[in-house]
C-alpha cells in the first residue's frame, strides 16, 4: 500500500557518563585522577533514497531511537560514542515538527537539494574527575553526567519530484498513457478508481528526462476531501505543466474539465497559472467529425488541444512533444 504521511517519534542516545577513577599502581598507591569522558549520544538522521516510492516503511516501525554514548572509565578512557539511526526517506519528503504550538517545517528535501538531514543530536558526553584535579584538589570526585538526547515528534509529507502531472476524472485513461509513453505499469482497467496511488514514469526524449506523475481519484469535491483525490492532490506541488485528460466519450468535455479544474485551484490557486496541455483520450472510438466536435468545445478555453489514442498510438508523438516543449519552456 503506498503511504505518503506518516507521523514518527524520534530520540537522540544519551551522553555517557563521565568516570570518577583513580590511578592505582604496584609503586603509586596514592595516584592522580585519570577518569574519562563519556561518549557522546548517537543522532537520529533523515537520509533520501531513490528507489523508495512511500512512507510505508518508515511507518512500520514509528518509534526511532539512537544509542546512548558508553560512560568514561579508568585510565583516561573515553567511552564510545552511541551508534546514529538512519531513517530512510524518498525523495521529496518534507518534515515537519509537530509540537503543542503546531508545526513548523524543518526541510523540504525537493527544495532543499540535500540528502541528509539530522533531526535530532545526540547529547553529549560528561565530563571525567580528571578535569577537575587542581593545585588544592589534588582527589577529586567530581565528575558530570552526559546529557539528554533531543526528541521530536515528526510528521513526514511526500510530495513527488513529478515534472509532469496527469489529472483528470477517473478512466480519463491516465494509466492507459502513462504506460504506453514511459514504460510503467500501472495497474489499468475500464472502471473508475482502478488507480489507487500515485504511479511515476519516465519521459527521455534527447537530452531531456522527465517524471510523469499519474495522481488518482480526482472527482467533484476532492479539494474538500470526498474520493480519493485529495491526498494526492500534493503531489502536483512540484510540476512544471499539468496534462489534463479527457475521456472523448463524456457526454459534456468542458463540464469535465471545469470539474477538474475547479479542484485544482481550490487546493491551490497556483496551480491556475501552470502550463497546461488539454488532451482527448481514446479517439479511436469516435469518428473524425465528432472528434472534431468535442476539441472544438473545448477551444474556448484558449489552451491547446490535442487528441490522443493510447491505443493506436495516434498523436501520442505530438503529445510528447508538446509535453517536452513545455516543460522546458517553464523549467
């Protein structure tokens, strides 16, 4: 099951203990202080991996916690520092802190470019007697415990690094183009909601490479919760053109698109100003003139529009190419 939110508790190690010790020889039965410090905590960090696609895994487990740091000992021995935790994440997951107040954001990976983040520290090592000897404190005793880690409650957001994203009603044929222009394999069917999660493919045409993003269960009122849109709707965050489809059989195109549309900028209004291409689907099942018809309702809008079979193949070319144009166009 793809999971992009997943709320987590994360806790730093510890510091060890500083070491209270003496230096005891055969010949120096009276010797110095030679307690060590103790080693600082592990920290817990975030680190990007490619290939994973959601959050399952890293809700799997919920609670993550670093090693505490080993105390001092004898003979200026300092204690090892306590192991870090790792927590694997995809790329263009955000993280945010969720305390009594609310949240604040602490990275955004798909902004950010890094890949690797520490969101809590380890504490650190106390102090050993040793520190403490002086010229009227020749025993001392006195040492310094380690500190407490740090520990955070986190929610993680995944929003796909997609340059492109599908959006329409379901079996607008979605999956049907993703498959056939990028090699994924969705799941696909003709019945709606056969998509259940996001899918990602990948367009390389010359130099340029593309993500395509598939988003699921856009219907009326997803905006607002109803369907399985909104989740996904997040996942347009971060493209650069919407590819609007629309099934050529739907008895009214414009109130189609104006469905999806109205979503789309009452999730975001930024969304409104993106590029966006207008695509007839399956026009293998309409004759030339009814084709003709529908693209013609639609050229009001004063976007481009295409039509497409994914099943013959029949303008899916001038659909990449178009696609290509514009992303990079508003790279």
């Amino acid at each position: 099951m793809f999971v992009d939110e997943a709320i987590i508790d994360v806790q730093a190690g510890k510091g060890g203990d500083g070491s209270a010790s003496f230096r005891r020889e055969k010949y120096i039965p009276n010797g110095g202080p030679d307690g060590g410090d103790g080693g600082d905590g592990g920290s817990v960090y975030l680190v990007v991996k490619e290939n994973i696609h959601g959050l399952a895994r890293v809700l799997a487990t919920r609670q993550y916690r670093a090693k505490n740091g080993e105390p001092g000992r004898g003979k200026q021995r300092y204690g090892a520092k306590g192991a870090d935790t790792v927590v694997e994440v995809p790329p263009g997951t955000v993280i945010y802190e969720v305390n009594r107040d609310g949240e604040r954001e602490l990275i955004d990976f798909g902004a950010a470019g890094a890949s690797r983040y520490c969101v809590v520290r380890g504490g650190k090592g106390g102090l050993g007697n040793i520190h403490f000897k002086s010229s009227t404190n020749q025993a001392p005793r006195e040492t310094t415990p380690g500190t407490p880690g740090e520990k955070k409650r986190l929610r993680l957001v995944v929003k796909h690094l997609a340059d492109v994203g599908l959006v329409g009603l379901p079996n607008a044929g979605k999956s049907t183009l993703l498959s056939v222009i990028s090699g994924a394999k969705p799941q696909i069917a003709n019945y709606p909601f056969t998509t259940l999660e996001p899918h990602l493919g990948i367009i390389q045409s010359g130099d340029t490479r593309l993500v395509v993003a598939d988003i699921p269960g856009l219907i009326e009122g997803a905006a607002v919760g109803k369907g399985l849109g909104h989740k996904f709707l997040q996942h347009l965050a971060r493209t650069r053109i919407l590819v609007h489809l629309i099934d050529v059989n739907v008895e009214d195109p414009m109130s189609a698109y104006q469905t999806i549309h109205k979503e789309l900028l009452e999730y975001d209004p930024s969304l409104g100003s993106r590029p966006e291409l207008i695509v007839l689907t399956k026009a293998e099942t309409v004759d030339e003139g009814e084709l003709i018809q529908k693209r013609e309702e639609l050229g009001g809008l004063h976007r481009v529009v295409l039509a497409i079979s994914a099943a013959t193949k029949f303008g899916v070319p001038k659909l990449l190419a178009a696609i290509v144009k514009n992303s990079v166009e508003s790279a």
